[in-house]
C-alpha cells in the first residue's frame, strides 16, 4: 500500500537536504492515493522519507526537470536524451510513532523511497489532534494559540506554543505593507480571547501610532473606551495637548547613563562633573543628615580658601585669615558637635582636632609677616608662591578627602548614589550641584567651567525646551516630590491594578501634572491586558533615550523581584512581554564610528538575560540589515513576511540557522498576510496564512484610486490641525466648523 505514496527515489544526500528523482509515471506532477489525489512537487509541501522505524519529514524548496543522453552499451548509439524530473526538499523533523520533532538524527541513504504525507503524517506534523486544545496543566501549555492557515494544507491550522514564543524572544520581519502590525495584533488578540487566559502584561512601543486602533474600541461619537470583548487597554499617547492622558516619564527615573548620553557628556571633564552633581543632588533629595550638610558646608569653605589664596592682590591674606576664623568659630559650635563625629565616623582622617589644626595652619600661614597687628594700619604680606604651594598642601589633602564618598556606616544609612531612582530637584541641579562639581574639579589644573560650556548649553537648552515637558516637568516650574512615584509608573506601564498606598495629596501633585499618577488615583482597580504607549510625536533625537529608558526600568524591576523578600514572587513568575515596533529605529547595528547607542545597549542585554527574569522581546522590524545582529540572533521564533532588499535577505540568511536557508528564497514573492513561521514556537516550519487582526492596527494601505474618483472626497479639516500642532486648540474648539466643498471638477473641452 506505500507504493501508492511513493513518488520517487532519494539520488542525492547532504547535511541538511535531499535530491529526489520523481518516478516517471508521474507524468501529471500528482499521486492519486487511496486517501485523495495528492499534487506532488508543490513549494512548502512535505514528503516523508522512512529510515528505519523513523519517518524523516522534508518540505519541498524546488522542482526542476534536466535532459540527460542515453549512451547505449555497444556505443554504437545514442538515443534521444530523457527527461528527469528532480525535487529538492530540505530535512526538518522526524516522526517516530505519532510524535513528531524538529531536528534529524538520522540521515537516508541513497536510493529511500520518498512518500507524500498521509493524513496521518500531517496530523502528526501540525499536531491537529491536540493543537488548540485547552492544556490540563499550564506550566506545559502546548501548541494552543492559533495564528492561521498553512498555506499548502489548508484544512490544517497553525498553532504556536506560547512560552516558546515568548519565553526565548521573536521577530516579526518583513517589508512594509506585507502584515506585521497585522500579525503583531492577531497573535495578542487570540490570547486575549483564549478562554483560560485571565491576566497578561503586554507592553507596546508604538512608533507608528497603529495599535491604538486594534485593542480599544471607538463610538459613534469618537470616544475611546479601554475595554473591549474580554480585554483591557491602557493607551498612553505621546501627544502633550492631551495633558490628562500623556506620556510622562520623571527625569529622576533615568540613571548616570541616561543623563550622560542625553546631556552628551564628555568623558574627560564633563562626564565626572555631570555625575558628581547628579550624585549631591540625589543625596541631598534624601532626608539629609547633619554630617552630610557638614561635609558640604566644609567642602565649600575649603574651596573658597583655595580660591583666595591663589589671588594676587594684597587683600587676599587677610581674607584667608577671616575666613579661617569664620571657619574656626562654626566648628566650635556646639550644635556641630553631632555631625563632627558622624563625618568622623565615615572619614576617620576628618576629626574635629584634625580640621581645626588644618584651618590653624592656613591662617598662620596668611599671617606670616603681618605688620601693627590688632591696629588700624594692620598690613600683610603677599601670598608669594611658597605660601599658595603650603596653603594647598593643606587644602587639597581636605578636598579628596571631602569629595570622596568615604566608608559607610553598618545600618545606619541607605546608599543613594547617581543611578538612584530618587526624586531630586531639577533647579537645584542646574543651578547649585553643577556649580559646586565644577569647584570641586577646579581644584587641581583642569579649568572645568570652560570644557563643561557646551554640556552646560545642551543641559539648560533641554531643560526650557516644551518639547521635553514629558521628561523634565514644567519649563516655568517644578514638579513636586510624589509619594511612591516610581511604584506607580511601573504600576501603569504594567497594567497593573492600584495597590491601594498613600499617594500624594492633589494639593501637592496637582492633576495633570503626572498623569500617570492620576490614573492610580481613580482607577477602580480593573488591571489592563494591554499597555500601548504611542511614541509617534516623539522628538526623535529622544526616542532612543526614551525606549532605553522603560526597557531598563522594566529588566531593573523585574530583576529586583526575586532579591526582594516581601515580593512574594520567584524570579521569572511574573513575565513581561515588551513589543518593540519599528525596532531598527533604535536598535540600530553600529555602523563605522557610528556613536554607541544607549536604548543598543539595553535591548542586547534585554536579549541575552532578559529571558531568567521574565521579561520577552518581540522584535518587529521592516529592515532586518540595520536591526542589531546581537538581538536579532538571540530571537528563537521568526515570522517573516515578504522582504525584498536584497541586503536584509542577506543579512536576514546569516542570523536564522543555515537549515533554513532554501525556504528563505521564496520571501520576496509572498503576497500580504503570508508568512514564513520557523522556530521554536511551531512544531514544523510552514508557509502561513496568518489570521486577520479583528479589529484592524491603523496600518492600511492608503486607497489612492478611491479619493481620485470619489463625488466628494474626503478633506481634512486643515485649520484644526494645525491649531493642536501650534498649541491653540483651544482657540478653536468651539469655533463653528466649515465645511470645504472640493472645486467642481471642469468639463474637458473639445478640439
């Protein structure tokens, strides 16, 4: 009965594919079985090839025919040539029993007969008697999402395993208009309508403004509602008209390397400046302790004293003298008497007798060749070099010693340094901690304040910009120090429902000023499934820092979830699906002396660890070749729908494993919708219809032909959206719409 299967022989044998010479009864290209008539040869099919109690599954990648001559054996003639009809078909799997597995172990010999697929074979491979069902035990949830139709075997769905799929990253490739968004939507869609499923955290990166559209619902009115079917969504547009609903990320969230790429520091002079003020205004924020109040009241004085003793007029000996004895007297007092010995403690060369002998010396160095001492013509003699070289062997000592962090002290304080989530002020920062790190770097020879110009630029520049109210507050003010601010960020990003904690009171957190902080306050605890923040009005030159920013700070929670006792929760047990659309516009592969980019060096190490703590990528890109290659190898699953640029083929051939390399030449002649699925997160490699997104992301193409030829075309009211885009829609608001009439169209007139 198999010889009714049998369509030819295996001729030829590699590492990863087959030669089949089709029989040559096989006039017709098909194989009429006592189950159907099977067409035989067709691109994305499968073939069985048995070895042994295994049966070696291969998909078909190419037919040909080639013409060979007949040498007879007298060689006396030679007969017409013959035709041979030839079929590629690349190793993906093997079936023992009713199990099937990707990967080969054993490999066929010349001449194995090759069989087309049996209905069996194909339950086998696709899994249809247990794909889709509802897994008895969800730590092994199987292949239960489906995501489409295989295109050669349509009455076969696709089903993808979850935790494959996202528990080891994906990418989601292809030219634009061939389905990504499309199929980013579907895949969320049916998990979300997936009758177990109860809670997910999905968060988007929406660069396109697209999925908005595709997981809330809209009335007749135009009013969004988050809730929709089984499902919730929180968006969170980029918009800052929108002043109740926009994106706002704190700037004390970032870290040191936050703010030396968006400042653009300087290594040399710039970068130790700008993390010594972010660190004293961190600390400062915290509730401050005498000592630290004392050591920057002693580093000031000391810095001053070095100032005046490298003056050249006669006035300066004596300003040294009083500000010794000014220094002399506020270490004398009594309600200093605490803080000297807490600084004691953390600096053990910093004793009250040791200052005091410092600023003795000093004095009586300025002293030296005083003249009518105590009278009204009192004079000193200059500070010569020799004095200004012992004066700053005493100062200079002080000021390391100051400016170090020095030991810490067992539970008595928590560390608080540059990368520190703490809230500080940005006024402060601006105005008294650059200023004071750019004294402390300005003790040795470098002149700080000249390099550190253009940083300083760039820092008020960005700082009074309204472009970056989203990061840094209100240009004409402050924000307040809220309650909790961090906790409820990570709260609304993640969906998660109100925990119920004091937060700050409206007089101190004014609504709007933190929306995010207005959605914990009057949420009636319902979670949301779905967080999209559209980043489509972004300034670009802060895209980066912004997607580094909430990528970090989801791996940093996530991280901290298992090393923090009262929460509850393991490492990996609350997973985080992060989907970066448009990822190649910040994620970029370095190109030359490209500058190294920050949101590059958080999506690798998202990549490469983030998987321990729960934390997925899906990766969807329209130009795999500028992507990182780092992240892209790392992705386990790929759905890819047409490319044509030859060089994100190219690029795209060397990331997915050489196995597949055959299958990949069909990409630039799939139609939209089809896609190529391979990886871990199917059974088989399979041509896929992908199943329509219900609702659609607002990703269509445009219909050009249908406004062309329209009775009245659709036309945008222009002065509504230019006013929101000026900052004046409220001028216009209630002002009476005008309805545009588009021009009667001319008669053509005659010859």
């Amino acid at each position: 009965m198999s010889s009714d299967f049998e369509i030819g022989r295996v001729v030829a044998v590699d590492t990863a594919q087959v030669t089949v010479e089709l029989k040559s009864d096989l006039k017709a290209l098909t194989r009429v079985t006592y189950e159907r008539a099977v067409e035989v040869g067709t691109i994305n099919s499968y073939v069985i090839l048995p070895v042994g109690v295994q049966r070696i599954v291969a998909m078909v990648t190419r037919i040909f025919l080639t013409e060979e001559a007949e040498l007879r054996t007298d060689r006396t003639l030679v007969a017409l040539p013959s035709a041979r009809r030839l079929m590629k078909a690349t190793m993906i799997g093997t079936i023992e029993g009713q199990d099937f597995t990707q990967g080969v172990s054993l490999f066929p010999v010349l001449d194995t007969p090759v069989l087309v697929a049996t209905r069996k074979d194909l339950e086998a491979i696709f899994g249809a008697k247990t794909a889709g069902i509802t897994p008895r035990d969800p730590s092994k949830p199987g292949y239960c999402i489906p995501i489409g139709k295989a295109a050669v075997f349509t009455d076969f769905n696709i089903h993808i395993n979850p935790d494959a799929f996202f528990g080891k990253h994906a990418a989601v490739i292809g030219s634009t208009g061939s389905g990504k968004s499309c199929t980013i939507a579907t895949i969320i869609q049916t998990i979300l309508r997936h009758e177990p499923v109860r809670g997910t955290h999905f968060v988007i990166l929406d660069t396109n403004g697209e999925y908005r559209q595709a997981f809330q619902k809209q009335d007749a009115s135009g009013n969004w509602t988050d809730s929709y079917e089984r499902y919730r969504c929180l968006y969170i547009p980029s918009d800052q008209g929108d002043s109740a609903n926009r994106l706002v990320i704190p700037y004390w969230f970032m870290n040191a390397d936050d703010f030396v790429r968006l400042f653009k520091a300087a290594p040399s002079v710039q970068r130790p400046v700008l993390l010594g003020a972010l660190t004293e205004a961190r600390e400062r924020s915290v509730q401050e302790e005498a000592w630290r109040g004392l050591r920057r009241s002693l580093l000031t004085e000391v810095n001053r004293l070095l100032s005046l003793s490298r003056e050249t007029d006669n006035r300066a000996p004596r300003s040294v003298r009083e500000l010794c004895d000014e220094s002399l007297t506020f270490l004398g007092e009594a309600n200093n008497a605490t803080a000297l010995r807490e600084l004691s403690e953390r600096y053990p060369d910093l004793t009250a007798e040791s200052l005091r002998s410092s600023f003795e010396a000093v004095k009586g160095i300025a002293r030296e060749g005083i003249r009518q001492e105590g009278t009204t013509y009192e004079s000193y003699a200059p500070l010569g070099i020799s004095k200004r070289q012992r004066i700053e062997s005493y100062l200079l000592p002080l000021i390391a010693q100051l400016a170090s962090r020095g030991q810490p002290v067992p539970n008595t304080e928590q560390f608080v340094g540059a990368d520190t989530p703490t809230y500080f002020s940005k006024t402060l920062f601006r105005g008294l901690h650059l200023d004071q790190a750019m004294s402390r770097e300005e003790t040795g020879t470098s002149r700080a304040r000249e390099n550190c110009a253009t940083m300083l630029m760039r820092i008020h520049q960005l700082l009074d910009d309204k472009r970056y109210e989203f990061l840094f507050g209100p240009t004409d003010g402050e924000w307040p120090e809220p309650l909790h601010s961090l906790a409820t960020f990570l709260r609304d990003i993640l969906g998660l429902a109100p925990s119920g904690s004091r937060l700050s009171e409206e007089g101190v957190v004014r609504p709007r000023a933190l929306p995010f902080y207005d959605r914990e306050r009057r949420r009636a605890g319902y979670p949301h499934n779905v967080v999209v923040i559209d980043l489509s009005l972004l300034a670009s030159e802060v895209l980066e820092n912004v997607t580094a920013l909430v990528g970090r700070l989801l791996l940093e929670f996530l991280q901290r979830i298992g090393e923090t006792k009262p929460s509850g929760i393991q490492r990996g047990e609350f997973p985080v699906v992060l989907v970066l659309e448009e990822a190649q516009n910040y994620i970029r592969e370095p190109r030359g002396q490209d500058e190294e980019s920050i949101s590059r060096r958080v999506f690798e190490r998202i990549a490469r660890e983030g998987r321990k703590y729960g934390l997925s990528l899906v990766v969807a890109s329209q130009r795999p070749s500028e992507l990182s290659k780092t992240v892209l190898s790392q992705c386990s699953s790929f759905i890819v729908h047409r490319l044509q640029n030859p060089e994100d083929l190219r690029y795209f051939r060397e990331i997915v494993p050489g196995v597949y390399s055959e299958l990949l030449a069909q990409l630039p002649a799939l139609a939209p919708r089809y896609a190529l699925v391979l990886g871990e997160c199917v059974r088989a490699p399979a041509l896929v219809y992908m199943n329509e997104a219900r609702p659609l992301p607002r990703s269509k193409d445009p219909l050009f032909y249908a406004h062309w030829v329209a009775e009245k075309p659709s036309v945008p009211d222009v002065e509504a959206v230019c006013a929101k885009w000026e900052g004046r829609a409220a001028e216009v608001a209630n002002s009476p719409a005008t309805e545009q009439c588009p021009p009667e169209r001319p008669e053509p007139s005659g010859t």
